[in-house]
C-alpha cells in the first residue's frame, strides 16, 4: 500500500505540517522507523527520535512543541495519538483478510449449514448440522464439529478445532490451534487406585467479541457449558477447564490457567502463568499479577494479588523486601539471643 | 435423546417415587437444572434446590431424608449418586462417538495396516507401515507417522499428531492437537557458544487406557523410550520431556511440566503449573501442589508438596503463614535490637 | 540398520578391542542396552554396567580402565564418548528423514514459489507468494501464509502453521504444530471497559539454525519484527509474544514466556516455566532458574537468578533456607520478646 500523508492527515482528522506529498508505505516504531514509514510519538522519552528519524512522516499529539526542527517530512498533528495509530493499523492490516469462498478441498458436510459470504478454507472441515453466520471467514486446516454453531464476522485461523455442540458468538477471533470442546479432565476414582473416565456431555459458549490466543485450550462442560462471556480476550497457551466461567471483558495473559468450575468475574486483569484453583468466585475488576495462585475465592472487587498462594499484592512486595534480607534477619536474632542468652 | 424416569430408574437399579412418565432429555446441575433434565443432590450444601428444582427427575442417595416436599416430578434412590450419575454421563454421551468408517479424503498409505472396524477422518494421514488396531476412531486432521502402532478401541481427536515408531495401546484417548513422538530438546554445546542438535532417534509409548489432553506434548527418547505407564491421565498443555516415565495411574493437572529422564512413581497426583527437573526419581502416592517445583529426588512414598523448590506440604504453609507477617516480624527485631543495644 | 563393531569404530576414528564383527542394531543407555545395541560409557557412576551389560558393543573414553573384564563383545576407544554418541546418533537417525517431492494432495497456489528438492506433505497448504528454499521439507498438515519465506534445508513437522509475511532461515526446525506469526496480544481499551483489538501487521523473523519446540507460539509484531536471532533453541509450549527478540544462541527450556517487547540476549540459558515480562532488555548470558519470574532488565552480563520476582540466584537460595525455618524464627523472637518485655 502506497499512501500519501496528506491522504493519512485527512483519514485521521488531523491537521498537516510539511511536505502532504510525502509516500509513506507502512507504519514503524519511532526508534526503527526508516525511508516511508509513518511513524508516530506518543511516549516522551523517545522525543529525540522526532529530530533524528527518516521516515516519512511523524504523528504526534496536538499541542506538541518541538524544541528543534522535526527530521520527518510531514508532521501530523492529531488529537489521540494511540487512537490515530490503532486506525491506521486497521487501514494497513485490511488487506490481509480477505474472502475466499467455499473451497473445492473443504470438507463440508452437506446438512451443514453456511450463511451467505462464508470462506471455508482447503482440507478444513464442517460436520453434520454446523452452522456457520454471515461472512464468517475459515482458514485452512480447521475443524468444526457436529452441531456446533459459529456467529457472524468470526475470524478462524488455521488448525482451530470447534467440537461438536459448541457455540460461538459474532465477531470472534481464533487464532491458529486453538480448542474449544475438549473434554473435560474428570476421573472417577475407583477402590484400586485406577480411574473410569465421567464423560463430559456439556459444551462450551463463547458470547460475541471474543478472541482466543494460539493453541489455548478450552474444555467442554461435564454437563452445562464452559461459559466465555462477551469481550473477554484470552492470549496464548491458556488453559480453561470444564464449567469455567470467564466473565466480561476480561483480559487473561499466556498461559494462565484456570481449574474446573471457577468463575471469574467481570473487567479482570489476569497475569501471565498465573492459576486459580477449581470451585471458586473470583470478584469483578481483580487484578492478579503474573505467576500468581489463586488458592482462595475473592470477594472484594478491584483488589490485586500476588504470590502462591496470591495475598494483596502490596503485602507480597512487603514481604518478599524482607525475604531477600532473611539471612540478615537470621543473623541478626542469634546476635540477640547470643546477648540475651549469653 | 428422550428416556422416561422409571426407565432411568430401572437402568441405575434405583427406586422411583412419583411420575415414573417424567421425560428426560439431558442430566444437569441441580442448581442450573431446568424442565427436562435429570439432577442430582451429591452435596448437602445444594439440598435447598432440592424443592426449588423445575428438574423432571432428581437422583438422592438412598437414604436421603427431605425436609419438605421434593419439587422434582420424579426422585430415584440409589446406592452411590457419583457412580450413577457417571453411568448417566456415559448414556446420554454414547451417542456422541460414532464410527464413520474410512474416509475416501483421508490419505492411508498402502502398506499401513488397518484392523476391523477402524474409522479415518477426512484429511487425515496414515503412513507407511503404521498399524491401527480394531474399533480405533481417528478423527480428521489427525497425523500418524512410519510404522507407528495405535492399539485397538484408541480415540485420537482432530489435529492430533503421533510420530513415526511410537507406541500407544488399548483404550487410549488422545485430545485435539496432543503431540506424541515430537524431538526430545537434546543440543551439544560447542566451543563457539552455539549447539548441535543431538538426534533423537527413541520413540514414545503410551500403555493402555490413557488419557492426553488438548495440546499436550510427549517428546520421544533420544535413546529408548519415553514412557507413559498404564491409566495414567494427563490434562492439557502438559510438557513431557525425553526418556521421562510416568507410573501406573498417576494422574497431572493442566500446564505441569516434566524435564528429561524424570521418573515419576504410580498413583501419583500432580498439581497443574508444577514442573519436575530432570533426573530424578519420585516415590510413588506422592503429591504434588499446583506451580511447586520439584527439583530433587522424592524417596519416601505418599509424600505432600508445596512449593518452589518444593518441600513438604506442611511446612511450606507454615513458613509462608510466617512470611506474610515479614514486615511484622522485621519491626519486632528493630525494637528488640533498641532496646538491647539501645 | 546392521553394522559391524569395526565399521562404528571406523567411522568413530576409534580403536577396537574384541569382536570387531559383533553386529550392532541401534545405541541404546548402558543401563538398558540389551543384546545388538551399541552402548557407552560417560559417567563413572555407571561404571558397574560394563561389566554386566549385555550390550554388543560398548563406547568408552580413550584412556579408560576397566577394573574387570568388559561385558560387551566389542570395546571402542574414543577421544570424546559424547561426540561419538551424538555422530552415531545422527548415523542412525538419518534414514528417519526422506524427501517424498510435492505431494499431489498438497495445495500449492500457482504463485507459490518452489526451490528445487522441496517435499511438500499431504494436506499442507502453501499460499499465494510464499516460497520454500532448496532441500526444504514440509510434512503433512502444514500452512504456510501469503508471502511466507521459508529458507533452505528447514523441516517443517505436521501441522505448523507459519502466517502471511513470516520469514524463516535456513536449517530451521519447527516441531509439530508450531505456530509462527499469530496475532499479538494488543487491545486498546475503551472508555466502557471494553476492548478494541489494535491490528497486528508486523512479522515474525527467524534467522538460521533454529529449533522450535511442539506447540510453542510466536505472535507477529505489532509493527516490525518479533526476532529469534540464529542458533536459539525453543523447547515445547512456549510464548514468545509480539516484539520480543530472543538473541544468537539462547536456550529456553519448555513452557517459559516472554512478554511484548522483551529482549533477551545472547546466549542465554532460561529454565522452564520461566516469565518476563514486556519491554525490558537481558543481558547476554544471563541464566534463569524455572519458574522464576523476570520482572525488571538484567543489565550486567552472565548473572543467574531465581524466584518469583527474580533476585541472584545464591541469593534466592539463602533466602529460602531461612524461609524453610521461619515458624522457628518467629517462635525465637517471641521468646526474645518475653524475656525483654517480660
């Protein structure tokens, strides 16, 4: 794609200094930005780039006050610069998602059912009785199994498997091997120590506007549904178990993983590799700080734990400031038991 | 499926109080259980829902005693509510498994050998020498490499891939995207700083009635084999490393990992996110706490873990009740110092 | 494969005691060698073996002494036991990996670009205007995206999926199910609490000579490049998220995580289950326990650390010895306190 930055100036609503005619091909960081980028600076510490960068043109905030001349061609001026960016990067990324129709190598399954502006990509798979929304877009490689119902404007890339009686809203995101429907991890034990599976006849809902990381995996219900609430996005590697609960517009870092039939509440923040244990309540607006264990349910909204198991997490920083001087500290009491005790 | 009370009640050898007529079409939770679903009271914590339930059926122990009249149109009685509800898992969920034979789109190379009764999906590979044994159901997408052997009565679920000379045996259940067979991580360093790959040349076996989780992976040997004794089940994300053993029946939660040759004894409980370095031995019945890490060898059997390295259970609870009152603890010492040395 | 004693020793530039025709099937551990393989001899504690085993031939360090007559048929003396292990291990391993040429079940778009002696599997995918070096071989199940460059003598193991604009070097190895070039885990948040997705058009690079581990995930960048420089070794499970660049010759063990924008240098050896998190620079040769969680730049070359957040590994370790007696600790100033405030 090849843009003018006046052409940009307008799109954003912003307001053009220099040279409207400069090409820009692509955006970049500000301290990478070359020869046709359009670059953008939005944190001040990298304000000297602004006079040192070749590219071809420099968003910056409204009121900014350079205190030398801008190296950039072009300077656009806009009134959020992240916002300015995020529109930009949609404008550059569109092309990439594109309509392909119905393969001829699909397997589509002729009691299937596909909306109108389906693409189902080659050697992907649509079982009996699926269902497929408007313009839902299917890359290759994918499997969609029995009856399971997927919204419109969904986004599936390669490798995700739907199992069989899942139901996924409008506008969600997989991306490349994600599992939605594998069964549950639920063992009967039985009096030699061995285990007789409980097979795991619930299914798993994804409400609308979802996106699910690569390869995380999210297991279907014993019975009921593994519940994924409007918003939420869940990065890489996660694991959800059978009968979770995510609640809205919660946001979950790699490789979390969360245990059978907890529920988490609505606006979370949830750290990398952090883990909840099964059967609790976690409140809305929690804030759970990387490598955490939630072993308790939480009742509070908007704390913020750390640790394993998770404590507030200002006491844990306390805490662990004078874990690091426990040698210190042991030295110290013999010391004073030595004068006490001499 | 549609089945009356008196003949669920017949099947779990119950006794039926009231409307042995009562249809039902599906078991759910006693709390979420609405018109024709079959419930359960296991725990007495949920006995109110007993007279509360728009349920069709509800399933109490033998011996249950209500306080008032129960709202379920039907109550059957039987000996052990988990086992029967685990039979009635298995009956609402027998439908769900179907062989389809072998796909025409799947690719089966002409030297593999297919015992009776064995279903391939779609787009799924079967190479040359590999043998499948009777009743096996390979879902689509799946991939087994040279001369593998897959037992008889197996599922492997779409995406999942088993490597060339790997082993599984009867009654094995392989999640979507599960990785059986994949290069153990085994690099010689050089002089240089970079490494060689060290080849690794063993294989994975998988004894009888295991099962594998969503996007778990089991490296092969470098030499010999790495192992997964009988029952043992694993959950999702788990990382098997080369010429590890896993004992008979242990059973590990999602996202734990074990480093290369470990051992680990039968009848072993393995919390999710804990991870095991290489190279040593651990007794069998050990348990281990979900995010511990486990970094010398367990001797003593029926051992409880906790912690990073881990030590016994117990202990770490104790020690960490302590560290969370550190900053406590650290003031007491400073007026104790005072008044001593004042 | 057969081979005679003397042939191995040839090979090996390895001088021959014994049976020099004993006939060797595959190398196997000393612990477990039986009749026909070939074993060695690396770490003294298994001494005892040698003259026990039953192995045919057994591989011993140029000036070793047994202290009775070896077991096995034949001994060879080698300079290096653990080179010698790793060329035989290749000798062995070679026949593993064939090219098979382009499969006519593949899908290759007609604008796709082929080098000579690429194999591509049954249902791989290579789309419009990626092309695949010399020598490259492609399993089954794979996905290659738009404009995808893979280099030259690369092998790709069923069901990778390698995004539009990625690009791989050369003697890369990506294990089975892969992902290279999923979305990173960038959202804008609103003023509701809720989330837009901030589009992701940057790339993944990997330059030559890598090792990617099964299941392990690297997101595309933002804007420009999530880099793995040449020779890193990646093990099974990991997340490399957007931006981030891992330096020449670094190994990560399984299930370790690195946040957006993270960079990690060179030779550096990170344990499993280890975090980083975004926007923060290691030093080269920095060496990280698992599970241990990095939470502020390393600035200073070759340090080791440990815990969760991470400090100096010798440290971390004094620290949890006193950790392991705080009950004890807490009892003492108690006791202090009475005498001194009686």
């Amino acid at each position: 794609m090849q843009i003018a930055a006046k052409e940009i100036a307008n799109m954003l609503g912003g307001s053009l200094e220099g040279d409207g005619d400069a090409v820009i091909s692509k955006p970049g960081k500000i301290e990478e930005g070359g020869a046709g980028t359009l670059t953008f600076l939005a944190n001040p510490k990298y304000e000297s780039f602004a006079y040192t960068t070749e590219a071809a043109a420099l968003l910056v905030q409204k009121d900014f006050q350079p205190s030398m001349p801008v190296a950039a061609k072009a300077l656009i001026r806009v009134e959020d610069v992240y916002d300015a960016v995020r529109k930009l990067l949609e404008k550059f990324g569109e092309e990439r998602e594109s309509p392909t129709g119905v393969s001829d190598k699909a397997f589509v399954h002729p009691d299937a059912v596909l909306a109108a502006g389906v693409s189902i990509g080659v050697f992907s798979v649509i079982e009996e009785g699926a269902r497929i929304g408007a313009g839902t877009l299917i890359y290759p490689q994918v499997f969609i199994g029995k009856g399971a119902i997927i919204g419109k404007g969904c986004v599936l890339h390669p490798g995700v498997k739907v199992f069989h009686a899942c139901e996924i809203g409008d506008n969600c995101i997989l991306q490349a091997n994600v599992v939605i429907g594998s069964d549950g991890f639920g063992f009967a034990p039985q009096q030699d120590g061995s285990y007789k599976k409980i097979p795991q006849i619930g299914n798993v809902i994804l409400e609308d506007n979802i996106e699910i990381g690569a390869n995380t995996t999210i297991d279907r219900a014993t019975m009921g549904s593994t519940v994924i609430r409007q918003g939420v996005k869940l990065d890489n590697l996660i694991m959800v178990a059978h009968n979770v609960e995510i609640g809205d517009h919660t946001v979950v870092a790699a490789q979390a993983g969360f245990a059978g039939s907890t529920k988490i509440g609505r606006y979370c923040r949830i750290g990398g590799q952090a883990g909840f244990v099964g059967h609790i309540s976690v409140a809305d607006h929690t804030q759970v700080q990387a490598q955490s264990g939630v072993a308790a349910p939480v009742k509070e909204k908007g704390v913020a734990l750390y640790g394993s198991p998770a404590i507030p997490y200002k006491d844990y920083l306390r805490s662990y400031a004078v874990f690091k001087k426990l040698p210190d500290l042991l030295r110290k009491i013999r010391e004073l038991e030595k004068k006490i005790n001499p």
